[in-house]
C-alpha cells in the first residue's frame, strides 16, 4: 500500500503560492522532516504503510511553496484516534512557515475528514516545540491529552529491584513466559486478542472507534522475542511488547496490557522489569515509552523500575462539522 488511495476530495489544491498534492513513499520524507522531533523515519512509516489493510482509506500529502515540496502530512481515514477522530501529521519546515502552508494542509485534511464521515483528525506535537503547539492553535486544533515520554537505560539497571518485581508476581500466582520462538498463528493471535480487549480500557483509546488491524500488529512485532506474557491457572492474563526504535538504536515500548482481574497486583511492573531484564541480556541498551499523564499505574511502573522522564508530546484534535446528511 505504498501509493496514497483514491482521495475523497478533489487535488492537487492551490492557494497563491502553496500547493497540496498527493504524496508518497517515493519522496524524500527525511528531508521533509528535517528537524521534527516526532519523525521516527522513512523506512518507520513504509513498514507501517505496507502492514495497512487493503483498502484502509488513507491519504499522503505534499505541500509545496513556489513549487518547491516543504511539508509532509498523511491521513487515515478511520476513527483510530481518541474521540473516533482520523489519525493524522502534519510537519512544515521551519523554514516555510508562516508562508500559509499548514493552513492549507489542514484545511484539505479536513475536507478529507469530513468526506470520510468522521467527526474529527487528530494530530501530535511535541512539548517542546512551541511554535507548532501555537500554530496548532490558530488552525482550530485543542489539546486533548499529553503523553509523557520515558526511557530505561538498560546497562544501569537496578537488576536486584527488576527481580524482585517479578519474584512479587509469581509468589502472587503469576508464570512470566515468552513468546515461544516457533510462536504459530493461534499463538500470534491469542497475544493479539489481549492486546484488544486490554486496549479499549487505555485513555489513549477512549472514544476510538476502531480497533488495531491484526496486520498492523504484527508489522510492529518482528519476532516472537519482543513480547513477553504472564499466566494464572492456565489463562493468559497479561502481556508486554516492544518494537525497534531504529532512529534511537534503541526499543519502544508497543503496549503493556493486563486483564482486569489480574491489576492491583504489581503484574504490569512485573512484566516491564522481567522484558527490560530480557532485552539486555539480547544485547539492547535503552527502552523509550509513552503514557498519557492520566495512565497512573504505568507511570507509576515506569517510575520503580528507574525510567527517565524526557519530553514528551501533546494529542491535539480539530472537530470538523459534517455535510448535512451525513
């Protein structure tokens, strides 16, 4: 799914001087983000295109100013984010800013929102960028939540406290496994159902209305190593995973999970203490995590087991209205 598919509104746009086109992985989206501290890479987001659904409704843009590309922004035209919003980006050089080309951005991203019959698109800044916090703003985008970023150095951890998190959990009943290494189907989708049911209770998911393909899933995930599951009496309560982090040389927590029944019980920590512990051993040095401030039992997991906290960014949304109709 390399090429963007067929646009819900009419482009290329033209608004004096800025152009918005369709975009695609054939352009130098390193370039286009030069300087975004959000921009995990152009290989990052080709894996993440490829493990798309066929047919998932999505759109890759280019703006240009005096016919020269200067930003780059995508859409996914599903309720993937909170309130059932589209899934968003919008990066502007520094350099062309204030020249109008956001704005133009935005405004076709919401056309396409509207086309695509969802209330809202959603967007992410980061905390230290204040000028796209401020521009954000003016284009009728509000906060709606911040993530705080954390990280793990793997070669000071406190091994002793990491252990006795997981001795904790098995005298509570709990059996720490991997992923088995022949990991089949059954074995891939079982973790994947967790993941789903324990999702919907994240504040990163509240009012989502569409739950993570199983393709995308597993694109996140290459090998059976990077999750690791918790058991009570032969049913599987919970799970932790990490995905590469290539433009770091380090990891990225993908989601920490834990059935109702099993929280309360240090279980979360467990995990996190028994992959951190895992990885290093596998040659890994750093573990980069996201929560939002409101998720308090994992930051206060991420907290005991010795994560630094780095700035992190801000969810904003824009609400579009609907066609009559609609």
């Amino acid at each position: 799914m390399a090429k963007t598919t067929a646009p819900p509104i009419p482009l290329p746009r033209q608004r004096g001087a800025v152009t918005v086109r369709p975009g695609g992985l054939h352009e130098d989206l390193d370039a286009l983000h030069e300087g975004d501290p959000l921009w995990w890479g152009k290989d990052f987001v080709a894996d993440r295109v490829r493990s798309m659904p066929p047919g998932t409704p999505h759109l890759m843009l280019v703006g240009e100013l005096d016919g020269e590309p200067v930003a780059d922004a995508y859409l996914i035209g599903k309720g993937i984010a909170q309130n059932g919003y589209a899934g968003a980006g919008i990066y502007v050089l520094p350099r062309a800013r204030r020249r109008g080309v956001g704005r133009a951005i935005a405004d076709v991203l919401a056309e396409a929102t509207v086309a695509y019959g969802l209330p809202g698109v959603a967007d992410s800044v980061h905390a230290l960028d204040e000028e796209s916090l401020a521009a954000a703003g003016r284009l009728g985008y509000q906060v709606v939540g911040h993530h705080r970023e954390s990280v793990l150095d793997l070669d000071t951890l406190d091994e002793a406290a990491a252990t006795s998190s997981v001795a904790r959990a098995e005298q509570a009943g709990f059996a720490l496994s991997p992923l088995r290494d022949d990991a089949d189907e059954a074995a891939w989708r079982e973790v994947y159902d967790l993941t789903i049911e324990t999702w919907r209770d994240a504040p990163d998911a509240e009012g989502s209305d569409e739950e993570l393909p199983y393709s995308v899933f597993r694109g996140f995930l290459p090998e059976p190593s990077y999750v690791l599951m918790a058991w009570r009496d032969g049913r599987l309560v919970g799970m932790t995973a990490v995905m590469d982090r290539a433009k770091d040389e380090a990891l990225n927590t993908f989601f920490t999970g834990v059935r109702r029944e099993a929280r309360g019980s240090g279980l979360s920590t467990a995990l996190k203490a028994q992959h951190a512990l895992t990885m290093r051993a596998r040659g890994h040095h750093r573990i980069f995590t996201q929560n939002m401030d409101q998720n308090a039992p994992i930051l206060a997991a991420n907290e005991r087991l010795g994560f630094s906290v780095v700035p992190g960014y801000y969810a904003v949304g824009r609400a579009v209205a609907q066609r009559d109709g609609a």
